[in-house]
C-alpha cells in the first residue's frame, strides 16, 4: 500500500513545510498542499519544490493571497472553500499532504481543516514546537485527532529539544514520537537530507 500522510500542526508557524520536506525526502514522497494562503510567490509548495527537486508537487486546490485564516482568505477574494473540491492527487508514489494552520483553522462558515482531514481520511504526522503552552495545545491537538477517529501515526517535534514536555506528552498520550527535527542555521537540500536521518522509519 502506498504510504500516505497528513502533516497538521498544533498551531500555525510551528514548521509544517521544514517537517514536510523531510518527509518528502525521507519517504522519495511527492507533496500536496490543499490551502495556501500568503504570498504565491513564496508558498509552501516552491519551498518544497526548492529542498526536495525529484518531488512531484501537485497544485493546491486553493490559492489565497492573504496571510490569514482560509476562511477568511477566501472571502476577500470572494470564494468560499468547499470540501467537495479537494481530492487527493493520484500517485505510485508515497505522498505528503501539508495542512493549512492547525487543527481547527476554519476553511469556512461551517467547517475547519479537521473536516478536511476526516473527508481525506489519512494517517496523520502531528508537529510540534516546544513554547510556553505547547503542552497544552499538543494534548489538545491529539484528543481531536482521536475524537474524531483520526490515526495519529506518530509526533514529529521541531525546533530546540526540551525532554521534559517531550517525555510528559509522550507518557500522558502513549503517542509514537518519531524524532525531532533540529533548528537549522542553513536550510538547503543537504541539511534536509541530514534531518531525514533523524526520523524513525515510517
């Protein structure tokens, strides 16, 4: 079966795209962000596009210009997300899709990105940043996924280490960590190829 995944955050900027590129690398994925929203012309899917050169990137199915939520996004350009349009691409190959915000990010008046991934249905790679109140939003990011029946294959955590919330979620959870993935003075193909080392085999 090819291996297929959700990479959602527990909350925006905590470095979905980073993980994503070293999980397309890890894995010899291809890439599908569904919602974009922010400059096009530095999205996520070039950022990808730019570390992981042998990934097919499949188009978003949204394109919004404005950093903000999608929902949002959408009505300054005077659309409306509807879930009926997202299909995830066809592929031989293993594929990575990168969510939008975190879990509950709505996409419109009545539905959030956790709607989106239900429809899609896939496993899902939950990343998390070590902050103050990062414990909180992790367990609650994880008590969504299970609620709403979701398979959490495992956390990814991004950024310094800090064994003591790693070690509290992982025992309060029993959740698959699956790495960490470390802060990067240069962010480039090589040092994404060296990440992917870091990471258990999924």
């Amino acid at each position: 079966m090819t291996k297929k995944y959700f990479v959602a955050g527990i909350g925006t900027e905590v470095g979905k795209t980073l993980v994503s590129s070293v999980l397309v690398h890890k894995l010899k994925a291809d890439y599908w962000k569904p919602i974009q929203c922010g400059d096009l012309d530095k999205s996520d899917s070039i950022s990808v596009s730019r570390l992981c050169p042998d990934a097919h990137i499949f188009k978003e199915t949204y394109a919004l210009k404005e950093p903000a939520s999608p929902h949002y996004a959408a009505a300054l350009e005077e659309t409306e997300i509807q879930l009926e349009r997202f299909k995830t691409p066809e592929t031989k190959n293993p594929l990575i899709i990168e969510g939008a915000g975190g879990l509950l990010v709505p996409l419109n008046s009545q539905h959030t990105l956790l709607d989106l991934m239900v429809k899609l249905g896939m496993p899902v790679i939950l990343v998390s940043r070590n902050y103050l109140g990062s414990i909180n939003h992790t367990l609650l990011s994880i008590a969504q996924l299970k609620a709403r029946g979701l398979t959490l294959e495992g956390v990814v955590f991004n950024g310094d280490e800090n064994k003591a919330t790693q070690e509290v979620i992982e025992r309060m959870t029993g959740v698959n960590i699956l790495g960490r993935v470390e802060n990067l003075t240069a962010i480039n193909q090589h040092s994404i190829a060296q990440q992917a080392h870091n990471l258990k085999e999924i």
